[in-house]
C-alpha cells in the first residue's frame, strides 16, 4: 500500500516547528558555536528536504511560490557537502526561508486535510 502523502507535510511542518522552537532568540552566533544546535537544524532541514520529495507534482503545483528544486537540493548539500557549509547562509534559510515555508505547508494541510 502507498502511504498517503499527507504524512510527508505532516513530517515537514513538525520539522519546521521544531526549528522555529529553538531558533527563537537565538542569533547566528548562536548557530555557528553551538554544535549541538547547528546539526540539530541540519537534520530538520534535511527532513523538511526528503519529506518534499514525496509530494506529488499537481500538489506542489499548488503552491509555485515554494522553491521545490531548491527545498529538495538542499538536503543532498547538507548530506554530501558538509564539509564546504556556509553558517551565514543556513541561518538565511532558517531565518528567511522557513518562515515562508511554514505558511504554504499550513496551507497545503488546510488543503488537502486527514480524511
């Protein structure tokens, strides 16, 4: 049986809450000396980036505002290219990206409910 793709944006918002969680008052220092913090939103991120993937195209379709390459990109560089990682520029996800992220998955789970 597959597995009804709502898990996955149920999967992608609980990753998105929980970087909204503790990244509050946090600062990009915050990120870059606290080992602890930066791997744990890495792995959200790559979450957020593997759940994308099970989505059926006419449901990304839905919502052309999200960058769907980019968000299913990102966890392949966080995974193969660690090593070359730019704090500056995962904070900008987290700080800028996420946020917009999180208004369009709430709207595909008002779209597209439990049934």
């Amino acid at each position: 049986m597959v597995r009804d793709f709502r898990h996955a944006l149920h999967d992608m918002n609980a990753a998105i809450c929980g970087i909204q969680a503790v990244t509050a008052g946090k600062t990009l220092q915050d990120y870059s000396s606290d080992w602890m913090l930066k791997h744990a939103l890495q792995r959200a991120i790559e979450i957020i980036s593997e759940a994308s993937r099970s989505l059926p195209e006419d449901v990304r379709a839905t919502r052309p505002e999200i960058p769907w390459a980019r968000v299913k990109t990102i966890g392949n560089v966080i995974r193969h290219e660690y090593h070359g990682l730019s704090d500056t520029i995962l904070w900008g996800v987290i700080i800028d990206e996420i946020p917009r992220l999180e208004r369009s998955i709430s709207a595909l789970l008002e779209q597209y409910p439990a049934e």
